[in-house]
C-alpha cells in the first residue's frame, strides 16, 4: 500500500493588545456591553476615514522581528471586500501584495532534534465585529451585531508549508504563541479568540516531489482541537486517496463534538475578494533605524532562554525547554532560583506537582496563588528537615488551594517532622513487637520485609518521622535482636 | 446696490464690520430669496433655518461686544448633501441615506463653523456625487437659475445653483471628476477643486476616495481665497491630507500676470468642443495676453485615455465605498427580507438609483478576479501617464488654460437617456483629478443668455497662481457680476 507524506501550512490570527484600535481611538479592551467600544470610524460610517494607530505597527514590527522576518522597506494597506453583517464597511482593511514582513522562520524541536519552520508572510488587518443568535444561527429568527471587536488590531501570520505531521503543526503553534507572548505584543488567548489558527492539509504519496491538492480547516479552537482536527483530515484524506477517490479543494469546518471535519465552501464558492489599495490609507514607508530600535528592545526569547537555562543552572534540556514555553513559566522559575539557588529542585517541583495542579485545575501560572517566595520556603524547610519530602507534597497542595505560607501550614497542620530520636525508637519497639512474622521474615532474608516495617512505622507517625532516622533505628534494633 | 442676497462675502463683511448691517438681516435676505425661489430653483434638501438664524445672532453678539470678526463671519453658506452635519440629516440625495443624521461634522463643517459662517441647509446633487447634471438626485432635480429648463451641472447642482441663485452667498462642493467646476461654469459663478490633500475629506461621504475633493462655490475670485483660507489645512483625521503650511490665499489677488506661462492644452480646444466656447475661450486668451501673459499652444498627449481611466478608477473605488450601504446600521433597509443576503439585495436594490448601481456594477467588474490587470491595474498606469503628462506641461507653464466644459448648461433630460454622452460633459476636467492638481472655473462668458466657464489648471499646490490668473481676468471683465433673473 502507498505510504503517504503530510503537508501542513499554518495561517494563524494574532490579536495585538495595544490600547486603543488600529485606525480609531475606540479601546480594545474585552467584554463591555455590546456596541459600547465603539466610534463612527470603526462603525463604517459615511464619510469617515481611517488613521493607522502607529503602535500597531510598532507591534507588529516587534512580533515580526522574533520571528525572523524581513521588514519590508515599502508596505500598504488594501482593501478586501465581501459582504458580511459583522463587517460594518462591508471590506475590510487589511494587506494583499506587500505585507509587512516576509521570510521569517522559528524552531521546534521533532524527535530531539531541532526542525526550522519557514514563516512566509506577515501581515496587519483590522478584526470584524460578532454575530450574536438565539440558538443556532440557522434556527434564530434574527441576528444582533456587536461591533466591540471591530477594528481590533490584528497580525496574520503565514507559515510555510513545512510542517509534516499535526504534532509539528501543534508544536509550531505552541512556539509561536510563547515567542509572541514573550515579545508582550499579544496575550495569544485561544480562548478568548486572541490566537486564531486556519490550517491548509494535503497528503502526497511519500517520495512525490507534487503538491497534493489542499483543503482549509477552520474553527480549531485549541492546541487538542488542532492536532485533532489535523489528525482527521490526514486519515480522511488517505483513505479519500486509497479508494481511488480525490481531494476536492474546499473550506473544511471542524466539528469539536463529532470528531470530524465538514465541508464548508467549495473552490466555486470561494469569495473573490477583490483586492485593491487603500485609498484612504498612505504607503508605508518603514524607516529602517525605527526598526533597529524595536530590534533593540526584543526581549529574550524563548530559544535564548532555554540555552541559557542549561549552562547557567545546568538543567537538562527538556526541563529547559518546558520551563521556557511561556513567559509566565519562565519569570516564575527565575524568581524562585533567585531566593532559592538549587534550579533543579525548584524545576521538579515546578515541572511536577505544580504543573500538575495547574493542569488539574485549568489554570495557568499567573493564576497560582503559590508565590515564588512561598514555594522557595517551602523547600528551606525540606532542607531544613522541618518537613519530609512527603509531608511537602500534602503541604503544598494545602498551598495551592489557599495561598497560605508554608510554615503556618505546617504549624496549624501539626505536620513537623519528627526528629526525635526516642520518640521514634519508641514507636520502632511497638511495631517490631507487634509484627513478629515480618521480622522472622526479615531476619531469614527477605529483603521487602524491611520495607514493609518501616511503612509501618510511618503509618504510626502520620508520616512525620524522618524516614532516614526511621531506616537507622529499624535496622540498628532488628540486627542487634 | 444689488440686494442683498446677491453680493459677494467680501462686500457683506465691510457692512457688517461698518455696522450697517446685521448678520441676523443677511440671514433674513437669503432666507426670503430662498422663500421666493426655491420652488423653481430647488437647491436645497434640507434647511437648517432656526440653527441659521440662532447662529446669525451669536455673530452679531460678537460684532455688538467689539470683537473682530473673521472675514466669513454671519456668511450664508450651503453645504452639498454629501458632507456629514452633527444632527442635521445627510443624504447624498440617495434614498439608501434618506433618514441618516450623522453624530459628527465634516472637517470643512467645523472650519466653516470655526470661521463664522452661517449653514443655511443641505444642498441637492447627483445621487453619490455620480452625475454631471444633478439629474440622478434620487429626491429631484435642480434647475439652472440662468434658464430653468436646463440643468445647474452636477454633481455639486445644488451649491452652484444656490449661489448663481442668491440662496446663498458661499458654498461648499465636491469634486471627482468635475463636480464643482463644471456646475461652476454652467451656472455663472466660480468654483475651485483644490490639490488632492489640500482639504480634508474626513466626513466627506466617499464616491471615489483618490479623487474626490472638497472646494467652494463663490461670486468671485476673493471669496474662493477667502473660502480657500477657512477649509484648507492639515487634518490628522485624514490620512491623505497634505502636512503643509497653508498661504494666505488673499496673498495671491494681484491684478498682474505679466511674465507668467499660460499653456493652451490644443487636446482641450479640438473636437467635442462648441465652436460658441471656443470662441469665449479665444478672447479670454486675447485678454491675458493683451495684459502681459505669455500664452503658447501645449499638449496632453493622454487626454483622451482620461475618460476611460476615471471611468474604471472611480467606480471601482465606489463599488467598495458604498458596499456599506447594506440596511444593517442606518439608513434605508428593505422590508418583507427573507434572510441577510434577500435584506442586503432588496435593500441596495431598492435604495439606489440607476445611475449608481450601473457603476457599482462597472466596479466590481474591474475589481474582478481576472478582470483587475486588464482594467483596474491598467488604469493605475494609465494615470500615471496622464500625471506625467501635466508636469512635463508644468515644467514650461505656470497655468494651463481650457473651457471647464464643452457646452453651456444642456436641456434637462437632454442628455439622461445616454450615460456617454452625459460623461463627455466632464472631458475637460477628469483627468485634473486622476492628477490629483488643482482647477479653477471662473466666468468667461455667455452665449445665448448661458454663461461659459474658463477652467485654470495649476502645479499641485498652486492654488495662489490659479488665485491670481482669475482675479486679474475678473478685474478686466464683469461677467462675475452677472446674476441671473428669477
Ligand atoms: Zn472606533
């Protein structure tokens, strides 16, 4: 049977945060009672023009330069017309033959090795407004607008079409999020609609130097929605292809609940969108020192950092690259090992019951009520012996949900170590005494024996005795019986 | 003394700051003349009669507490339709915008407003500003003042006519393909397009944005200087408004033009032309040079192609411009839709008149996958042939000198069953707007009781030479001083 290859392009929607709207003064915050942020330009109305809200361009300049992209010298504005309720021009402003940016590239990592992603184009346009309905849109007997989004500042991001699997194309968009997040120019919340992504799937026979005919997959609201969605449409594809069907080229919608990807639009229903310039818009004309300047302001990025963890704390490069993968992630770690200098510590910690909890709750690091300074204590008291490594784990659960320091917890739990050594040779007698069988077992040479007291003598301690007091006491008693 | 209603800004500024007049009596004047006349003239859409009278009496406030009052101030002036008006409806004579009331001025509004004149009303035009006769107003049609059974020109008809008329004393016009200056010339009064960039078009309702352009409508050549002084300027509402200090335009009135190079395009005195024009024209050239003007034959090479360009170039901008005129968010909206699409389609259907739907329809089709090199790009190239064309003139000439039309006012309906013929009426003066440089029309001449407007074309931004050329012409003519009988 034919083997077959993959080809996955990615068009993904970056909202920019800036303040105000890319060619009005209308905020961009989100929420607000619907048709409240907005004003006669990002309303359509007759006879008002647009203004190109100069931090836009400085946005999208910085989120280009993290990705490598080439600044174009000379861009304009065009406009893109269909018609649309949400779209209050009935076109929208956005760029067709020369973008803003081209020929930029990130990195993933495939199979431990590191794989570069071409990124063809980057582009500015304005958002479009939202339909609201009762119910479903076809069984609603009226549609409400709410033009808050419009005119929100977007940037599309066009990669090439390199990715040759979903998890490259899930990992690619994972990247581009923590890159874009990292230079602060977007929040990238697929959630809230702030990250969009569009993805273009084709399958050739492998070895094949052609193209296999494309479809467009829409509506993938999640990292698991893409790679899903991708997954689909790859099987379909084939198995389109091996019962000597075609591809047709089409606009595919995934269904999140059925699993499935469904025909939208075909090629014939395409739009044409009859491209032109913005007449109401000057060339842009992008002074090169400008875009030095924004080069000098980049933080670092996601990729420097990572190196930088694995010399500077010596991390192993998986721990480097997980810490790394946002921002927020990142800023964390380093205000822990800055209070705290033993990385790995903090990094299994983070990496493991942290992220853990995280995951469980579905909330990110900025929503942790565990500060950096709490967490750090926490291991000082590890350290310290006040607290084993397994009453850590009950206390920072405790942490977690109510944000107390460790050491109150501690305290009001009654969760101290016990150290003392009497108190546990004490608690030693009793359970040799009472399991009289296990130690004959031990004694003739079962090893797991052992185990089995000292599990005992913790159970009895409520887990607080210090296990490496636990071991000596145990072995010192059992030998000299 | 002509009455009251019939001078010009300059005159009725010297009796309001002599205090023999009130701003209040002019505003009754014009507003009586209107009363009188307006049945045949029918210039207006809207009045603004109490605003108008309210405003008239703030500026006489002013003059009575000895404050000096700008040159335009307590002047009666009428706003074309297409320009947006805070609370004060806004139609471009089209059904689709029979009910809409802008939140927001027009830039010119709030300078106008700035410099002290009073708004009379909303004048009638061409539906959208595509016309050249005021005939495709989707309300009605507007009659020339000097012969009512001919048309004011178009699309600006209904400023022209107001002011040829003495219904009002000032106006304002848009201009995208010929839109003041032919109304201008067909209705005896002068009418400037300034430099693209020079005014600004933010609420200004776009027909074909790289085109259109803001100008006056005045009596003579001193009001268009002062009209010039109060709506020119950089606006950072609009994009393509020229950052550039503006002259005092007052500067330019010198009745002299010994020395300058007026250039004679021979494209714009060939065929097409009434022979009863080009006479008017041949002595206007007698005139400028028997006064010192150094006048030679020049060409345009490309003139011809300016028809078809702006043809391709304006609808296509308009067929995206007044894609938003769909019945969603203000203005007409079709009843009786089945879904969005049928709401959309009954609403453009039924809102827009014939001529405006032919060139949505021309557009789209320029704008067309396939079509767009053919067409739309085409005539990207083709204008910048027709501009390079004007700077090789302009490297030998000051000012070049044409009719501003081929014929007086024409016959009402004369010329509405063939859309050809109807944009050969602005053959002079398309191709000054695909070059995005300034027009002026002033008072020529008459024939047969019409009068005949000479068009004057400057170097961007050379509005103050253009300025100049006219008043020295009007200084040695009285055609300016013509009104018509009503
Ligand atoms: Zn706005």
């Amino acid at each position: 049977m034919t083997e077959y290859e993959t080809i996955i392009g990615l068009e993904v929607h970056v909202e920019l945060k800036t303040k105000s709207k890319i060619f009005c003064p209308s905020t961009t915050e989100f929420g607000g009672d619907p048709n409240t942020h907005v004003c006669p330009v990002c309303l359509g109305l007759p006879g008002v023009l647009p203004v190109l809200n100069k931090k836009v361009l400085e946005y999208a300049i910085r989120a280009a330069l993290a990705l490598n992209c080439e600044i174009a010298e000379y861009s304009k504005f065009d406009r893109k017309n269909y018609y649309y309720p949400d779209l209050p021009k009935n076109y929208q402003i956005s760029q067709y033959d020369l973008p803003l940016a081209r020929n930029g590239f990130l990195n993933i990592e495939v199979n431990g090795q590191t794989k570069r992603i071409g990124i063809t184009r980057i582009h500015m346009e304005e958002d479009a407004g939202k339909l609201i309905h009762q119910g479903t849109i076809a069984t609603s007997p009226y549609s409400l607008v709410d033009y808050n989004r419009t005119g929100v500042p977007l940037i599309e991001i066009v990669s090439e079409p390199d990715m040759r699997s979903p998890e490259e194309a899930r990992a690619y968009l994972e990247k581009l999020k923590a890159i874009i997040q990292y230079t602060g120019v977007s929040d990238c919340k697929m959630e809230e609609g702030s990250l969009r992504c569009d993805a273009n799937v084709s399958v050739r026979p492998r070895g094949s130097r052609e193209f296999g005919t494309k479809t467009e997959i829409k509506n993938m609201n999640s990292f698991k929605a893409l790679q899903r969605a991708l997954a689909y449409e790859v099987e379909r594809q084939i198995a389109v292809l091996q019962e000597g069907g075609r591809i047709v080229q089409e606009t595919r919608t995934w269904d999140e609940n059925k699993g499935v990807t469904l025909p939208m639009r075909s090629k014939e229903e395409a739009h044409d969108y009859r491209y032109f310039p913005e007449p109401d818009l000057v060339p842009l004309v992008i002074d090169r020192r400008w875009v030095e300047e924004i080069r000098a302001t980049l933080p670092e990025l996601p990729d420097e950092r990572r190196n930088r963890y694995i010399k500077r704390y010596d991390l192993p490069a998986y721990d480097a690259t997980v810490l790394t993968a946002t921002k927020e992630m990142a800023d964390y770690f380093e205000e822990c090992v800055a209070l705290y200098p033993n990385a790995k510590a903090v990094s299994n910690w983070m990496m493991g019951d942290l992220s853990r909890l995280l995951n469980a709750h579905n909330m990110d690091i900025t929503q942790c009520k565990v500060s950096p300074r709490q967490l750090t204590d926490m291991l000082k008291l590890m350290d310290k012996g006040t607290i084993s490594g397994k009453i850590a784990k009950t206390v920072f659960e405790e942490m977690f949900a109510t944000g107390k320091d460790p050491e109150q917890i501690v305290q009001e739990k009654g969760l101290v170590q016990i150290t003392d050594e009497g108190a546990i040779a004490a608690v030693v007698e009793e359970v040799l005494a009472g399991n009289a069988k296990v130690v004959e077992d031990y004694l003739k040479g079962k090893d797991r024996a052992f185990g089995f007291l000292v599990g005992q003598v913790m159970k009895a301690t409520r887990g607080k005795a210090n296990p490496e007091l636990v071991n000596r006491l145990l072995k010192e008693k059992l030998h000299s019986s | 003394m002509l009455e009251l209603y019939y001078l010009t800004a300059h005159e009725l500024h010297d009796l309001l700051v002599k205090k023999e007049i009130s701003a209040e009596e002019i505003c009754r004047a014009v507003f009586d003349r209107i009363d009188a006349v307006e049945d045949k003239i029918k210039a207006y859409v809207t009045l603004t009669r109490d605003k108008a009278f309210a405003r008239a009496r703030e500026i006489d406030r002013k003059i009575a507490a000895g404050e000096e009052v700008p040159p335009l101030a307590g002047i009666p002036v009428a706003i074309k339709d297409n320009m947006c008006t805070c609370g004060v409806r806004t139609t471009c004579s089209s059904k689709i915008l029979y009910n809409f009331v802008p939140p927001y001025n027009a830039t010119v509004v709030e300078k106008l407003e700035a410099a002290g004149t009073v708004m009379m009303g909303k004048t009638n035009m061409d539906e959208f500003a595509m016309g050249s006769s005021t005939e495709n107003s989707g309300f009605f049609v507007t009659a020339n003042p000097w012969d009512p059974d001919r048309v004011p020109g178009g699309s600006s008809g209904g400023s022209a006519a107001a002011v040829a008329a003495g219904e009002a004393i000032t106006a304002l016009g848009s201009d995208t393909g010929g839109s003041i200056r032919q109304p201008a010339a067909f209705c005896g009064v002068v009418g400037l397009k300034p430099t693209y960039g020079a005014v600004s078009r933010y609420g200004l309702v776009a027909f074909a944005s790289s085109l259109d352009q803001i100008g006056p409508f005045t009596r003579d050549v001193t009001d268009c200087a002062l009209m010039l002084n109060a709506i020119c300027g950089h606006d950072p509402l609009d994009s393509t408004s020229a950052p550039r200090d503006i002259p005092d335009f007052t500067s330019y009135l010198r009745n002299d033009v010994k020395g300058l190079k007026i250039g004679v395009p021979r494209e714009y005195m060939g065929e097409g032309i009434d022979p009863a024009v080009k006479e008017i024209i041949g002595q206007a050239i007698k005139l400028l040079a028997s006064l010192g003007a150094e006048i030679d034959e020049t060409t345009l090479p490309h003139s011809r192609y300016a028809l078809p360009t702006y043809y391709l170039i304006a609808p296509a901008e308009a067929s995206s411009n007044l894609a938003r005129y769909d019945g969603v968010r203000y203005g007409y909206r079709a009843e009786d839709a089945r879904d969005v699409v049928d709401m959309f389609m009954k609403t453009r259907s039924q809102g827009f008149g014939p001529e405006v739907k032919r060139r949505i329809m021309l557009g789209t089709y320029a704008l067309s996958a396939g079509y767009y090199d053919a067409y739309y790009l085409k005539a990207l190239k083709v204008r910048t042939l027709i501009k390079q064309d004007f700077d090789r003139a302009f490297e030998k000439f000051d000012v070049l000198l044409a009719p501003t039309a081929p014929s007086p006012a024409f016959k009402r309906g004369e010329k509405t069953g063939d859309p050809l013929q109807m944009y050969m009426s602005d053959i002079c003066t398309l191709a000054v707007n695909l070059a995005g440089i300034p027009g002026i029309s002033i008072p020529a001449g008459f024939v047969d009781g019409l009068p005949v407007g000479m068009q004057l074309i400057g170097k961007p931004f050379g509005e103050g030479t253009l300025l100049r050329v006219a008043y020295t012409f009007e200084q040695h003519t009285d055609y300016h001083r013509r009104r018509p009988s009503l």
